[in-house]
C-alpha cells in the first residue's frame, strides 16, 4: 500500500532522527501493481528549523498579547487582522470583536457624516493607501460605548520579502493619564505663580499697614514719659488710649492676615451645606456685635441651594459679605440687604446686594486685594473681602462685583463648582 509519512525513529548509534519514508506502487503494462518503490530521507535539520519557527512565532504572539501598548493589524482595505488585548481593552471591545472590521469605521470616523470624504481627505487614510508611516500624538479614537479619547497613534506599513506593500501595524497608547498630568501640573504652576505674587502684596501690606501702628506706639511713648515728667495725668491717659489702639488695631491687622493665610492650607471638611441655614447663622453671628442690625431690612431667599463645600469657610464667607454689606450702607432711609440665588446660563450665582454707598467700575476688582480699603472712615481692616475671594476660589468658583457706582448700592456675586 503505498505511504508518505514523517516519522522519529531510532539510529544504530542510538539517537533519535526525523525521517520521510515514502513508497508508491509500480505497475505494469496492463496497470497491475507488480512491486513497491520508495525512498527514505533524512529531515532532522528541516524539523528542528520548523520547532524553532513555531516557538518564535509562539513567542512572538505572547509578546503582542502580553504588550501594554495597544496593537493592532490591518490588511490592505484597512481591515483588522488581528488586535491585542491592550488594544481592545483601550477601544472598549473583545479582541475578536474588531477582526474583520473597517478600522477607519469603528474607532476613527464617528465625527464624520460621510465615510467616503474621510477616506479622501483623511491623512491617516492616505499615509496608509501609500504605505507610509502614519504618527500624532493627540489622534482622537472613539470607544465602543460612544466615548472617544486622545491617543499616541502610530501606523507602520508591512512589507514583505519582495518589499511589496501588504498591511499595516498600528501602535496606541491612551494619553489620557498624560494630558491629565499636563492640565494639573500648568495649574499647579498657575497657583504658585499666583501664591508668589500673593505674598509679594503680603510682604507690601505687612511692611506698610503694620507700620503705621508702629509709629503711632513709637510716638505716644514719648508724649507718654514728657506728661508723666511734667505731671499731665490726664494727657498721659489719653495718650495711653491711642496706644492701645494703635495695639488693638495691629492685633487686628495680624489676627486678619493669620486667618487669611490658612484658607486652603489647612484641611476643608467638604460635606453637603444648606447655604439657606448658614446665611442665616451668620447673620445671627453678626447681630450679637452689631446694634444696627435691627434696623436694616434683611432678606435671606429659601431658595439658596444645598451645595458641596466646607460648611466653616462658607459661613466665613457670609459673615464677611454681610458685614462688609452693613458697613458701606451709608445713611440709607431703608437700609436693605439681600442674599438671594439668580442662574446665568449653566451658573448658578449667588450674590448679597444692598443699596448702599456703591462702588465705583474703577475699583471693583481692586477691592479684594488685601487690605484694600476705599473708605478709610468706614471700620475695618480691609480683609474682608480679600478672605471671600480666597474661600470662593478655594470651591473653584470665582467672584465680582456689580455696582454702577457711587450711592447706587453694591451686589456681591459668586459661583461654587
């Protein structure tokens, strides 16, 4: 019976060889099988090549399962042939979910109506129809649920031995993580730009505003000793009384500048705040110090909304509006003021207006720098509303002011995020 086999078998020296034995029958003249002819060949090498293939390929195939870059292949038409689970993982499919599938279709042409104007215009597609090599380190790929993403988005064309062109490699990283890392590491330097130049008005404001008491304590000591030579004892007192308030006044001024340095360095309890009750509790904090609270018409609307922040810097925030609000009601008829919730757009702002003395456009942003203050009459150390800006950007929102000017009142608005 004739046969074509491979086989292993056992040489007289004892080691084992590959071999192809192969016999056919030879027939006559009337085509009757008469005898057998056949050959045996020695194919050891040819095996050991071919498991020596087989384990490269092997590997190789472990190597694009195992890669933790996404890798994928297309043939000519631009179809998948084969995709890595890093690959599917990043798209959003199973790896034999992509096979046979127009890629340009599946993961790059979402943001297009028309399949066959990508196909032209596209670049990807036309490095590819040319067998070129294809790179952009921000290609937008879309998902399988509908998301897309930012990727590192190489396509390599594959030739083969006659360098003729017959497919491509296509090599994806997701650049989320990175371009995460870029946007807070630029606001990160924003920040610090933003805390230097900060502390360069601290160091103006501690130099000039902390000078002044200074000097008024340097200078009544020495009216303080000639009155108590000379006798003067009621000079001596009154002098004493500047003294103390020039000491008061620096207490203050410290007290003020300590607060406002632990806004976001210290540790924020962020919870659920309902902003109704906390501007109520500040405005109760507030009458127990102020007589003319009584006499002004405050109204707190029920609709402030319940809102994700630190419930303690928020009542600052309010008790700092509100009592920068009384004291810039000038002498007002109807002294009023109102803390209420308006949206403008997708903002939610919530501001505190009353209708008093006004702040000129000029000013308005100048009066949340620290220890800004337009009226040196009206009380206060001019921190007030340097210590809401922080709260406020503190909750990444931001805050303004809208006055037309003099005499026409002032609203205080701001948003949370």
């Amino acid at each position: 019976m004739p046969f074509d086999i491979e086989c292993r078998l056992q040489t007289k020296a004892g080691e084992y060889r590959w071999f192809h034995a192969m016999a056919t029958n030879v027939r006559d003249e009337d085509g009757q099988p008469v005898r057998m002819a056949g050959s045996i060949r020695d194919i050891t090498v040819r095996k050991e090549t071919e498991d020596a293939l087989f384990g490269l390929n092997r590997r190789n195939s472990l190597i694009l399962l195992s890669a933790g870059e996404g890798i994928y292949g297309l043939d000519l038409q631009g179809r998948n042939t084969f995709t890595n689970p890093a690959a599917a993982s990043m798209l959003g499919y199973e790896p034999d979910d992509l096979v046979g599938g127009l890629m340009h279709e599946i993961i790059h042409n979402r943001q297009h109506d028309d399949t066959s104007d990508f196909r032209k215009d596209c670049p990807l597609f036309v490095a590819f129809q040319n067998g070129e090599i294809y790179h952009n380190e921000e290609e937008r790929l879309w998902r399988k649920d509908g998301t897309n993403f930012l990727a590192d988005y190489t396509s390599s064309p594959i030739r083969d031995e006659q360098n003729e062109f017959f497919g491509a490699v296509v090599l994806i990283k997701d650049m989320t993580l990175r371009h995460t890392a870029e946007a807070e590491r630029q606001h990160f330097i924003a920040e610090l730009e933003h805390k230097n130049t900060e502390l360069e008005q601290f160091t103006y404001t501690v130099s000039h505003d902390l000078k002044s008491p200074l000097v008024t304590i340097r200078g009544f000591l020495g009216y303080v000793r000639k009155a108590i030579r000379t006798g003067k004892r009621d000079q001596a007192e009154a002098d004493l009384q500047r003294i103390d308030s020039a000491a008061t006044k620096m207490q203050g001024l410290l007290s003020n500048l300590l607060e406002l340095s632990r806004v976001g360095y210290t540790r924020e309890v962020i919870d659920d705040v309902n902003l109704h009750e906390v501007a109520h509790e500040a405005l109760e904090l507030i009458s127990s110090h102020r007589s003319r609270v009584s006499n002004v018409d405050v109204h707190i609307s029920s609709f402030l909304p319940i809102v994700r922040g630190d419930r303690v810097r928020l009542l600052e925030l309010f008790q700092n509006l509100l009592e920068n609000a009384f004291k810039f009601l000038g002498s007002q008829a109807v002294p009023t003021i109102e803390i209420d919730i308006r949206q403008d757009g997708n903002d939610r702002v919530i501001f505190v207006r009353d209708n008093g003395m006004g702040i000129d456009p000029a000013y308005q942003e100048k009066v949340f720098d620290v220890f800004e203050r337009l009226d040196h009459g009206v009380q206060g150390t001019g921190v007030g509303l340097a210590l809401a800006k922080r709260i406020v950007l503190l909750h990444h929102g931001r805050i303004w002011i809208e006055s037309v000017g003099q005499g026409t009142g002032t609203t205080v608005c701001w948003t949370l995020n």
